[in-house]
C-alpha cells in the first residue's frame, strides 16, 4: 500500500469558525504546485480522503474532484483514526491519499518511520509518500516495513 499523507496549504488565520478557515492566495498557488506533482506520479485508481475543513477541501480540490470527506480525519483526529481511515497497512485501495493536519499527519509519519508517534512537522502544503512493504522474513512475526518514498515541501515543486 502506498500512504499519501498531505497537509492542507496555508489557510487565513481566522474565520467563523476553524473548519471554515479558508486557503490564502499563497496556499492556492502550494496547493497547486504540490497537486501538479502528484498528478503526474498518482495511480487511476488512488482512493483520496479529505477532512471536511474548508481549507483540506480547498487544497483537494486543486487536484481532483474524485475525493471523500471523512470525518474521522477532520482536525484533532488521532493516529489511529487517520490509519483506520486509509485501512493501513492493507489500504481500502493500492495508494490512498489523506489530505489533513497537524499534528496528526506528522504523528501518523512518526509512528510509521520511526515506530513511535513523536511532533514531527509537516509544512502547510507538504507530503509525506510512505509505502508498507512485507519482507518474506517479517511475515512470521507479522511486522511491515515501511518506505519513505517522497517527501515534499510545496517551495521546492
């Protein structure tokens, strides 16, 4: 399974409320930038989520109109909720995408790569590509291997 984890781009800093908190002119153009690399490298058949925030929508949505809100990944969800969401390690689909926040996102990537959840930062509008591998030998203890396959910051699209 392959693992997109990608934070929404920058967002105004007040609004209503924080779910409606909406993308500034810079976040648009993150957005897009990040959406323009993935485009190219993302599988047909990708599953992508979104929380429902205004600002997670909003950055999706310069990729695709092919993606789901789910709840359980809005802000303050946990590790595993976000896990449970894209069904890892097996995945509801071969790649999924979860367009979220912080610090979920950086916990989630933490857990994976190092084996426990620590703060790790993920900048608005970057992305984390992980990828769950079994190894012959870790399948008698049942353990997956996860590879880092792309990290990425929307300045350096």
């Amino acid at each position: 399974m392959d693992l997109i984890l990608w934070r929404h781009a920058e967002a105004e800093d007040t609004a209503q409320s924080d779910s409606a908190r909406q993308l500034t002119t810079r976040g648009r153009k993150q957005a897009q930038a990040v959406a323009k690399w993935l485009r190219s490298r993302l599988d047909p058949d990708a599953v992508i989520l979104a929380s429902p925030a205004a600002r997670t929508v909003q950055t999706v949505e310069s990729l695709t109109d092919q993606y789901r809100t789910v709840e359980s990944i809005a802000p303050g969800a946990s590790v595993d909720d976000l896990l449970a969401a894209a069904g890892w390690p097996q995945g509801i689909a071969p790649t999924v995408v979860i367009v979220g926040h912080q610090p979920t996102l950086g916990l989630v990537a933490s857990r994976l790569v190092a084996g426990e959840a620590a703060e790790w930062t993920i900048k608005k509008g970057g992305l984390w590509w992980l990828s769950s591998r079994e190894r012959p030998e870790a399948r008698r203890d049942g353990s997956v291997q996860v590879v880092v396959r792309a990290v990425l910051s929307p300045d350096l699209t």
